[in-house]
RNA sequence: GUCCCCGUAGUUCAAUGGAUAGAACAGGAGACUUCUAAGCUCUUGAUGGAGGUUCGAUUCCUCCCGGGGGCACCA
C-alpha cells in the first residue's frame, strides 16, 4: 500500500516536471487524518518556490479517483496531502493476513543473504548476570528478523574458556576447594580469583602463572580442573539457551583459536601488526582509531587475536558466507571498528562482504550499576527465578494443560519484552520491579491477548461459527492498524531494531482488547460476527508471528 | 585529557525533520459483573540550559551542565 501511495505521488511530482524528491509517506499520528500522509507538496514547494497549500491542492486533483484502494485525499495543515483508505482494502488485508498464515510479514530483502550471526557469547566460568542475556535475547530476536526477510542463518556461539577469567576461577577453585560440577562453586571461586588478583600481589603472580600453564595445556592437575569446571559452566549455559529459545549450529571455542590467531598476527607482523614493547599491536591510529594489543608481552594472545583466529574458524565451516555481525554490549563498539580494520587487511577476501557489530546497550539496575564488589550482581538465575514465582502466583486459575511450562514461557516472555521494548544500543536501566509485575506494557500482556483470541476462536469452533466476509460500513480501529504489520517487520529488519515490532504489537494487542470489550464477536444474532470472527483470527496470525521474531511464545491457553 | 553514546511526565520507555510529544507503571475516578479482569474507559503530569539552521526541531549544528562507556597487554 505504501508503494502504491509512493507510485501516486511520484507520477502527480513527474507531472509537474519533478523527480527524485524525496519525500516521506508515513502513518499519521492522529488517525482522523487518514491512514497514509505525505510531506510532498512541503518538500516540492520550496523546490518550485510555490506555495505549499496550492501545490498540494494540484497534486491531490492529479492522484484523486487512479487508485481503488483510495476513498479519498485531501490537504491539511500547512500543506500536508493525507490519504484515507478505502474500506475495502481492510477486508482485503485481513483475508491476506489469514491466507498467508506463518509467511504473513515475510519479504525478502534479504534473499539470497547467508549470515555468520554470533551472539550470547558468554564468559564461561563468570557467572551469567541479566546483561548477558541481553545478547541473546536481542540476537536471537534480529536473527530471527533477517530470517523473516529471507536470510539463511548460521547461529554461532563464541564462549570464552581460556584467558585471564578462566585462570582466576581455576586458581579459586583449588583455593576454596569447591565442587567443580556445582555452578554456585565455580561462580564462588571467580569471585575469589578476581578479588585476589585485584588486591593481592603474589596470588596475582600465581594466577599469571596458571593463565599460562592453561595456554601451554602442560599442568595435567590443572587442565583437569578447567575442563570439569567449563563443563559444568557449558550446562548450565545450554539450559538457559533452551529456556530463551535458542540453538547455535556452531559453537566456536576460544581455545580451540588461540593457536589459529596468534600464528595470523605472526604471520602479518610487518604489513599488519607492529611489535611495540615486545607486544605485537595493530597500529589502530593510522587509521582513526586507537592502537590494541594483538598478542601481548608473554607472547599470548589477547581477545583480538583470538577473533581472528574466531573468524577463520567461520569462514573455513562456511565459505559463501555474504554477512558477518557481531552482537555484544555496547561498550565493545570500538573495539570492533578497530578489529573489523585490522581483519580486512588479514582476511582481502572480505572487501565485498559486510562486516559489522551491533551493540547492545549497557545495562545497569535501578538500584544502580552491577558489581560484584557491591553485592548487587542480578544473576541470570536469580531473575527467572523471581519472575516465575511470579507468574505461578498469577497462575492459579491458569487454564493450560502445561502449567510448568507456561510459567516458563511468561517468565521468559516478560524478561524479554522487558528488554526489547527499547531501541538496541540504547542503554537499559533494568527495573526488576517492573519486569515482574506482569501488567500493563509487558511480555504477559501480549502473550494474553494471544490466549484470549485463541480462547475465542476455539469458542467459535465449539458453536459451530465459520468466518465470514460481511463487514460492517466502517473499520474497526484494529483493522486500520493490522495491515501494517509487513511495513514494520520491514523496518524492524532494515534497522536491527526489534522495539519496533514491540512498539507495534502492543498497540495491536491494546486494540484488540479495546474491540473485545465492547464487540461481542461469538454472536448468532450479529450479522457481522462471522467478520469479527476473522478479524480476530488475522489478528492472530499477526501477534503470533509478531511474537515468533521477538522469540516470544505465543500460549493458546493462559 | 580525548573519542563515542545518552539526557523526554514521579518512574521505565516511544516518537524515518512534521500536524495537539505517545504508552505503561505509580496517583485520581469509573464501567461491566455476557466470548479469560495478566483486561476495558476517563483523568493529573514531560523534551537539562543557551544559541543557530529550517515554513516546521525531541530529532540536525555549536557551546554549557549532568550521566554512562572506550582509550596497550581483561573479555
């Protein structure tokens, strides 16, 4: 519809000697003023040092009465041409949504597309805190997205299991003695290793030293204890990822490219890297950008060579890859404008190929920042724990035949709506409260407006009612809204920007539930009943489709 | 010091340079008691400050104030 809208006014403009004008078609806020709206007499008017309301007037004379789908089109305001759909073009849309079913939003923008994705990424034996979920969650649900417009994914999974934080849990845990298959011992030990290496001199030493005896893979009593520990860590990373909905098709470890990378910084030193005091760096300032350490003064390599050597790994199990992103906190992100130079000069073959990082943004609690120092680390844990306390509070009278499992998909469906509500990157102030109070602008809300269209369909089904095409005269406010649903998948995608869909969908499910209080759409006296009928079940298809990118379930019983 | 991000109701968030700055929570009022009340209706309340560009600025530019992040051997 917008296209069509774009071919009106492109055609009116050509008419009066203009192209290329670049002007925006988009919803008016206050819907009295029609479905579509237009700047273009604003824009042209200054083009043709005409006045905006008279040229709008011509335009509207020159696109009045060319399109079915147009009742009709006027001017407003100090020249804004605005556009009101016909009513049939409603009913249409809403057998379309219905017909397509699952591909209802689809496009395919990005046909053709194969996608190197890394997100979750964790710091195995660190303990996962709510930040770390941010990743996946906004991953998963951007991944989800470039599939929705045709992208073939390769989900990939790059924890952390050698390095600095691997050898202060390791140290801790021959310090404290604690059980190696319990996740609380070894988020104890870190805790102990890293306070030590900040205040403790010799245990920073010993710490060193077992960061390199890791590397070297020559202290058996060691490495035994690292692997049962990752172990243990892996685990319980792969319950979260199931309870969040995702599975990677590759996992890349860091230790298994640390070798791979060091020996590429070897090899380019000279023509890519400079030895600078007897660490070799990527001269990051010639470029604009500020010089990192690639492998340092011991000789190993840091996070930027072991990335390297990560994306080799990629490239070597996918080699007609077209796209690589990287999703991690924002406070990464000129680390990897500074990698991304680094590796287009190892890797030439990357020059016509997309390479880019989509931050996150960084979170704080209300109570304030995290830190373990302070004792308010909010662990991944410890949430979904209080969020499906809460949801089993609310469930007593809950209809699903799974109520385990329903409790989960709320307390996942809050936390994530709770995070994607927001514009990626922008930085998060986690408000626990607030994700668990399960009403208003929530995960649940939507998820419940889903049961409550499932509940009325199956109510039809019971009666014995089919959907029907006899709609009433005037639109409901839902249906002006429930076509748009493509046109925000699309920009959703286009801008790696899932809010937009939560921004949407939530408006979707508050007209929804403005029409149900006041329709009666299971009816047999109503004539329009059998179109209510499939005005919820389009809509349907939508929340649940909607709720599919976001990762979200979609419960036909709550 | 320098670079990047941010500053919108009491709070947490929206708003491709457009029309009267939207929600939700919290606060105030109400309806229904018939398809799920995790719901619906009404209501109080905001663009950090000063300039500039523009027909039009929350949005772009400059400065100031405030918060966060990066800046060589952590990830």
């Amino acid at each position: 519809m917008e296209g069509e809208i774009r071919e009106l006014i492109d055609a009116a403009l050509a008419a009066k000697g203009l192209d290329a004008v670049a002007v925006t078609v988009e919803h008016p806020a206050d819907e009295s003023h029609g479905d579509y709206a237009t700047n273009a007499a604003l824009v042209a008017a200054k083009r043709l040092g005409a006045n905006p309301r008279a040229l709008a007037e011509d335009l509207v004379a020159q696109m009045a009465g060319k399109s079915p789908n147009i009742e009709s089109i006027e001017v407003a305001g100090p020249g804004f041409i605005n556009f009101h759909i016909a009513r049939s073009f409603f009913a249409e849309a809403v057998a379309n949504a219905r017909a397509k079913g699952d591909a209802y939003g689809t496009n395919d923008t990005r046909k053709g597309q194969e996608i190197l994705f890394e997100y979750t990424s964790p710091n195995l034996w660190k303990p996962l805190h709510v930040g770390n979920l941010v990743g996946n969650i906004v991953g998963e649900s951007v991944s989800r997205l470039f599939e929705a417009e045709g992208a073939t994914l390769r989900r990939i999974n790059y924890p952390s299991d050698i390095g600095l934080t691997v050898a202060k849990g390791v140290w801790g845990l021959k310090k404290t003695g604690g059980d190696p298959e319990d996740i609380n011992a070894i988020g104890e030990a870190y805790r102990v290793g890293n306070e030590a290496y900040e205040t403790d001199e010799t245990a920073k030493t010993e710490i060193e030293a077992v960061n390199r005896a890791l590397y070297a893979g020559d202290d058996e009593g060691l490495k035994a204890l690292r692997e049962r520990g990752l172990r243990t860590s892996h685990r319980h990373l792969m319950e979260l990822c199931r309870m969040l909905g995702t599975s990677f098709d590759l996992e890349i470890r860091e230790s298994e490219v640390s070798d791979i990378g060091t020996e590429l910084v070897r090899t380019h030193t000279g023509d890519v890297f400079v030895e600078s005091n007897g660490a070799v760096v990527f001269p990051g300032e010639q470029y604009g950008l500020h010089t990192r350490v690639f492998l340092n003064s011991q000789g190993l390599p840091t996070y930027e060579a072991k990335d390297l050597g990560n994306f080799a790994r990629k490239e070597r199990a996918y080699p007609h890859w077209t796209h690589s992103y990287i999703v991690t906190g924002g406070e990464q992100r000129e680390y990897f404008m500074v990698l991304f130079e680094a590796m287009r000069r190892v890797f030439p073959d990357t020059a016509d190929k997309i390479l880019a990082h989509i931050p996150t943004g960084f979170l704080t609690l209300t109570t304030g920042k995290m830190s373990s120092r302070k004792g308010n680390v909010l662990t991944a844990e410890s949430l979904l724990a209080s969020l499906m306390e809460e949801v089993e509070k609310r469930a007593t009278e809950s209809r699903a035949e799974n109520l385990a499992s329903l409790v989960e998909e709320v307390a996942v469906g809050a936390l994530k709506y709770q995070i994607l509500r927001q514009a990626a990157g922008q930085d998060i102030v986690f408000d626990k409260e607030r994700a668990l109070s399960l009403e208003g602008d929530s995960g649940p809300y939507l998820m419940y407006a889903h049961a409550r269209m499932s509940s009325i369909e199956e109510k039809a089904a019971a009666a014995g009612m089919h959907a029907g095409t006899d709609a009433p005269e005037v639109p409901y406010a839902l249906e002006r809204f429930l076509y748009r649903f493509p046109e925000v998948v699309l920009r959703a995608g286009h801008e790696c920007a899932p809010h937009h869909l939560v921004v949407y969908l939530t408006e979707l499910a508050s007209r929804f539930n403005a029409f149900y209080a006041v329709e009666k759409i299971v009816d047999d006296g109503d004539p329009y009943a059998p179109y209510k009928l499939s005005l919820t079940k389009a809509a349907r298809v939508v929340l649940r489709n909607g709720l599919a990118l976001l990762g979200i379930a979609a419960p036909e019983r709550m």
